[in-house]
C-alpha cells in the first residue's frame, strides 16, 4: 500500500507539466480567419470572383479612408476598379480589331479598308468619347493593379517585417520576399503595356506633336512603316498581338471564373508543400486550360489574319504622304 504522506502519481505528473511549460518557445499568434484582412489572401482568391466571400472583404488595416463601415477594405474596391475597366476597354478592343484586322481581311485591300476606319474613328476619338472608352479605363486598370501590389505588399510587412516569417529558403535557395507572387496575367499584362504604349506613341501621339493631328495616320501608314522597317514593325507587332491576346483572354477568364490558377507557373514559392489532385479534377483543369488557351489563340489569330495578313503586306505609300511617313517614323528614330 503507498505511503499517504508521500506524493501522489497526480502531483508527480503536474510537477512535470508545469516544468516543461517552462521550455516552450513563444510563437507568433495568428489571427482568426475571420479577422484576417483580404491583403493577405493569395492573388487568385482575391482576383477570382467566385472565391471573394463576404468573409474575405472585412476592412481589417486595409480599410480606405471613409470606407471602415462598410465592411470592406481597399482592396476589394480596387479589384472591382480593375474589373470594371477591363470591361469598359473591351468595347475600345472590339472596334479597333475589326478596323485593324477583320475588315482589311474581308476587303483584302488597305485603301478599301481606310473608309471604314475614318468612320468607326468618329466613334472613339472624340474628345468625349477617347477619354472615356480608352484613357480613363487603360489608367484606372493600370493603376489600381499596381496599388493593389503596393497594398498586398504594405500589409505583409505590417505583419512579418522586411524579413520577419519571410526569412526562408526557396526553391532556388534564396530568401523569399514579402512581395505578391505574380502570376501569369500579371506579367503578361506588364509585357503588355511596354507594347501598347509603343503603339501608342507611333500611331497616336507621336502625329498629334508633329503634325497637330493624326488624321493622315491609317492603315496606308502601318503598311508604310512594316516596308520600311520590317524587323521592328513585326517585332511590335506579334509581340502586340500575342502578348495582348493572351492577357485580355486570361484576364477575361479570371474574371468569369472560368480560367485555372496561374500562381507559381514561374517558380513556385514552395515546393515542400505536395497536394494531391484525382484524377477527374486534373482533367477538369486541363480541359478548362485547353479552353481559354483555345479561346487565346482564336483571338489572337483574328486580330492578326487582316493585320499582319494584310496591312503589313501593303506596301509603301508614294509622293508626299509617303514623305509624309517617313519623316514620322525618322522622329521616332527609325
């Protein structure tokens, strides 16, 4: 029989407990689901409209001014500014391919493709209409895409630091960083920009400093400079019609719900992280990939069968349009 004044199995077994609370590290606390602001949801969750529930749109620190109220932060308004204006382009798009590419490639003649050009003009240069269907939404989705980055990025380091829970290795053997991972609408739609604002300056900006106008500029004017200047005019070209095609595509998916993730197609952040997909699932993303990929291509191969079937095959233009071109193209440094 155990001696009564002696300690009991119980004590022992607290006495053990507490010591050894003694010797657990701290570690940070994370906040509840609940509270977590929606800059540090992935980019698909946040751009993906069929994965943005009301839970992830609390303001949380990332609320704009005057917004706390409503229950949703910055972020949940710039992602719509950037929806909405890629919307608002696609009428801009739709208008300027059928100038550009369908029409040529039905009349499979740039003078008899001029005239409809300088009448759909009439419906997107105005100075009404320019700034409304093409300036403002290139701005405000350029713009609210990049502040949605800075954003994202300002609430990591709120959290973690510059290097803080950041600090590990990744697939390269580098640090990670508190950055957004970019995905491939992302990229594309940066490559994107480089391309649309050389277009552009040659076709639009570039005859307004020069010659107050650009009513001379057509599609007689991009034939010109594809006889001139091949290397660059198709360079531009295809990298203009790829590039865009296969942003506005994707990004229209995303959208609609309809594209497969695009995070990590670079280099994915951790590869220590395995997840296991059955087998109908893999084949619902890869008929869903081979759709919008299809839907690129198609797009692409539109915009292209009159431009760069047609117009670029249009030879140069003579007389004094022609030096008209050229002296157009030489201040660009061609």
């Amino acid at each position: 029989m155990a001696d009564s004044g002696g300690p009991s199995a119980l004590d022992s077994w607290r006495d053990s407990q507490a010591v050894s609370l003694h010797h657990i590290d701290p570690a940070p606390i994370e906040s509840p689901a609940t509270e977590r602001d929606d800059l540090t949801l992935p980019d698909d969750v946040i751009d993906d409209e069929e994965n943005y529930t009301p839970k992830d749109r609390r303001s949380g620190t990332a609320a704009a001014p005057g917004l706390s109220g409503t229950g949703r932060g910055a972020i949940y308004y710039l992602t719509r500014i950037q929806k909405y204006s890629s919307y608002a382009m696609s009428l801009f798009t739709t208008l300027h391919i059928s100038n550009v590419s369908l029409i040529p490639a039905a009349t499979g003649s740039v003078d008899a493709s001029e005239t409809y050009l300088l009448m759909t003009r009439e419906i997107y240069q105005t100075s009404i209409a320019e700034p409304l269907l093409v300036i403002l939404p290139v701005v405000a989705h350029v713009g609210s895409g990049v502040a949605l980055r800075l954003l994202r990025r300002a609430q990591n380091v709120r959290r973690y630091g510059d290097r803080g829970l950041w600090t590990g290795r990744g697939s390269h053997g580098n640090t990670t960083s508190p950055w957004p991972e970019m995905s491939f609408i992302s990229i594309s739609g940066y490559a994107f920009m480089i391309f649309y604002s050389g277009h552009v300056l040659m076709n639009r900006l570039l005859p307004l400093a020069v010659e107050g106008d650009s009513s001379n500029v057509g599609l007689a004017y991009i034939a010109h400079g594809f006889a001139r200047h091949p290397f660059v005019s198709w360079f531009s070209y295809i990298g203009l019609i790829g590039v865009g095609a296969g942003h506005m595509v994707w990004g229209t998916a995303r959208w609609l719900g309809l594209a497969p993730s695009t995070r990590g197609w670079l280099k994915p952040r951790n590869k220590t992280v395995s997840v296991v997909v059955d087998r109908k699932t893999r084949r619902q993303r890869r008929r869903r990939w081979l759709g919008v990929q299809g839907m690129t291509v198609l797009v692409a191969a539109l915009w292209a069968v009159g431009g760069l079937g047609v117009v670029a095959r249009g030879g140069p233009t003579s007389g004094w349009l022609g030096a008209l071109y050229d002296n157009l193209y030489a201040k660009a440094g061609l």
